[in-house]
C-alpha cells in the first residue's frame, strides 16, 4: 500500500497540473506548454519510491536478486557463484561456525542476493539465507565481514471463513482459499461430535481465527476463536476459552459444556471403517469363522493412531497376532487397544501417563494382518464391546465461577458468526492492498475531472 505520504504528493501534484492548466486556457497560452507540465508532474511522481522494507533493510537501496539453493549446493557455492572472492568466503566459513551450520542448508530454500551494479560486474553486499518463514541469517560482505541471525516480524490478523460443502472438506477449504491445516483444527475441535468420514453434500461451516503473516504472505494458522458445523442440519457450535492464566485454553459448546466427550469417535483423524466388531465374521487371513471383537479402520502407512481418551499405558508391545500394540486403562470401568502398528510412538511404555488426542503409534499391518489398518478394541467392564453402541458422555462442564465470564466473551463472537454469509472468504493483505489502489486511483481521477 502506498504510504500516505506518496499520496498527498500524487494528490497535490495532480492540483498543480490542473490549476497550471485552467491559467493556460484562461491566458490563450501555447497548449504545449500543459502537455509539457503533465509530463513533468508524471516524471517528478515516478521518481518517488515508497521504501520497500525486509530483513531490517531499504530493499530500494540494493539490486535484488532472488534465488533458490540447488541440490547439494553448498554456502561456498553460493557465495562464490555471486563473485565474492574465495579469501572472502574462507573468511565468512570461519565466522560462521557458532552463529549458523552451513552444512545443513536445504535444497529448495531461499536466499537473496543484495547487491549494486558496476562498471565491472554485479558487486554483492549482502546475502541473506531465509532457515523458514520466520527466520533467516544475514552474511555482510559490505565493509567488513560479519554473520548475524534475523527473525522476520509477524503480523496476525483476524479471519473469517463459511463455507457449504460440495465435495471434500479439503476440496472445499481449497476453493476458498483456506489453508488445509485449519480443516484439520476444525476436525480436531469436533471430533467428539462429528464423524468427518460422514460429513455429506451441503453440510456447513463457519470459522473466526487468526492468521499469522510476514512480508504479507500467510505463514500459518493462529488460535480458532469460534466455529460452528453443521451436520445434517443440526448446528454445531465451538468456543475457545481459557478459565485463567493457570489453565490450558480448551473448546466449549454454547452452552458452556466441553467438546471433549469421554472418548474420541475413532482412533485416526481420517479413515475408513473396513470391519466392524462383530461375532462371526470370516477371518480374511485365517481363512475360517471367527468373532471380531475391534473395529478396522484403514488408513495409509504412518497415518498417526490417537489415544481416545486419557490413561495409564498398560502394554506397549509386539505380539504375534496383534502385531505392535498399545493398551490403556483409562479409569476402573475402559480399556482400549490399539493393534497392527508399523512403529509405537517414542516413549510409549508400562506407566505411561497419555492424553486424549495423543498420538500413541503409527498405522502399519504388522502381525495378523493384510493390509494397513488399526484394529481398535474397546473394554468396559473387563468385556470387549462394541464401542459405537455404549452411552458415552460428555466432559464436566463449566464450573458455575467460570460461567458468566465465559458466556460474557463467547456471545460476541456467537453473533459475529451467526451474521456471517456462507461463501465468504479470508481477506489477503495484497487484495486490501489492491483494494486501497483502486481507492486512491479513483479519488486522483476524481480530483482531476474537479480542476480540469
């Protein structure tokens, strides 16, 4: 966005042109003479340049080279690709050591070239190496020689999203701009309530949240304020809150109640359900009839497998059958079990405290198995159930101290996402910026037909 001052100067020029030109044609003057004004307004505009500001650095003051590291590209390669001399980049290897590891420079990432052109070639000043998003190392070849680290300012802003859904929920958050992490946080926040596997055509939702920028572009996805699903027309509502500053923030209906049930709905975010528990199914690999006390859920290799509710870690083995499993106790009445793992979660063992949502191991077909899946056995009373047909319920709600002020933040919120229209979209800073052009163009052509 030009900055404020560039506009009064455009703005003002455009008022000298047109008075300028009123006094010609009041005077009879040569009409050359206007063109020749415009033209030099136009030239005196142009000249002026908004400073265009990253890495802590007036970009306007370099020649800009914007690059990517190739494959098993080097620091050295670099450097010396862009004319520093090989004395130089001894140098800088050296100074490096404790400030950045050149060795482990990524193939793909980016870095920019600053520099100033000469009568003898390009001279580069500085080059800077972005680690990710937010970080990046600087190495000064301007003066004297020196490395230092740098972190790019993060700007966050409030968004809101609505959406009807056509086909995927990923297919639909891509057709709105949306990045694909939010639908798994939509996913995450009602997962006690709605089986995603299930969601059909015409199921909607709305989203209020924050997302994180710098230079503009989004980096990443803040805190969900407040959402609401609906499934096959029954309104879903979410609120985050945190009781006070001694308690993690967690998602609350309208009414104040969790919308953490006692239980996950499943073991995997995404899945498919391929065996139900049943009592006489035909084993697939045991070739023969035989009950089927867990529930099948297919996914590809590696897909995470959660613990569904909070728990003690009772097994966390191999078995020949079951393949690597997982076994919680999670009070004196639940049991689940989580069997066929390619690989158990680091640090899972005997004791082990694991929280609702955790990830416990890894979908793989070890043991009795022919394809991959988590078998998911449930216990209650000490007897294997079918999980879908028990009466599970709801976390504690709100206590009565908590109540008011929740209700107090959620309700403004609660109206914000009730008036929003389902089809909008989150707000880029380059559409305002385009926006806020058109504005500014539209005014000056404005001004110009006033004095003209």
């Amino acid at each position: 966005m030009k900055n404020t001052y560039l506009t009064i100067i455009s703005f003002l020029s455009v008022v000298a042109v047109a008075s300028t030109a009123g006094v010609l044609i009041r005077g009879h003057q040569d009409p050359s003479l206007y063109s020749r004004a415009i033209a030099e307004t136009r030239s005196a505009v142009e000249e002026i340049q908004e400073p265009i500001y990253k890495y802590g650095l007036n970009l306007n003051d370099y020649t800009v080279i914007d690059q990517k590291v190739e494959r098993n590209e080097l620091l050295t390669d670099i450097l010396v690709k862009h004319n520093v001399a090989y004395q130089t980049v001894k140098i800088l290897i050296q100074e490096s050591q404790d400030i950045f590891n050149f060795r482990k420079m990524k193939a793909g990432a980016r870095y920019t070239v600053l520099g100033t052109n000469t009568d003898t070639g390009f001279v580069a000043k500085k080059i800077v190496y972005e680690e990710n998003k937010l970080n990046y190392v600087v190495f000064n070849l301007d003066d004297s020689l020196y490395i230092y680290r740098g972190t790019n300012q993060v700007k966050r802003r409030r968004q809101e999203v609505a959406g009807v859904i056509n086909g995927s929920l990923y297919e639909t958050f891509d057709d709105l701009n949306v990045p694909a992490s939010l639908a798994m946080r939509l996913a995450d926040i009602f997962s006690c309530t709605i089986d995603f596997y299930k969601i059909q055509k015409g199921d909607k939702f709305k989203i209020i949240y924050d997302q994180d920028f710098v230079d503009d572009k989004p980096i990443g996805v803040g805190q969900v304020s407040a959402a609401c699903f609906t499934s096959s027309g029954k309104d879903y509502y979410a609120f985050y809150y945190e009781k006070d500053k001694a308690h993690v923030g967690e998602y609350y209906d309208e009414q104040g109640n969790s919308m953490r049930k006692q239980f996950l709905k499943a073991p995997l975010k995404f899945f498919q359900i391929t065996s139900r528990y049943n009592l006489h199914r035909f084993h697939p690999v045991a070739m023969e009839w035989r009950a089927h006390l867990g529930t099948d859920y297919a996914a590809a290799y590696g897909t995470p497998i959660l613990a569904t509710a909070d728990g003690v870690v009772e097994e966390a083995q191999f078995g020949v059958y079951n393949g690597n499993y997982v076994k919680i106790r999670h009070n004196g009445q639940y049991k689940t079990q989580y069997l066929h793992m390619s690989k158990i979660a680091q640090g899972m063992h005997r004791g082990r405290h694991v929280h609702q949502g955790e990830v416990i191991g890894y979908v793989g077909s070890t043991g009795l198995a022919t394809g991959p899946h988590v078998c998911y056995r449930f216990w209650k009373d000490g007897q294997q159930v079918d999980p879908f047909k028990q009466k599970l319920q709801f976390s504690e709600p709100l206590a009565k101290k908590y109540k008011g002020d929740f209700l107090a933040q959620s309700a403004p919120f609660r109206k914000d996402i009730d008036q929003l229209a389902y089809g909008t979209k989150p707000v880029l800073p380059e559409q305002e910026k385009l926006q806020a052009m058109k504005a500014e163009y539209d005014a000056t052509a404005f001004a110009t037909r006033m004095f003209l």
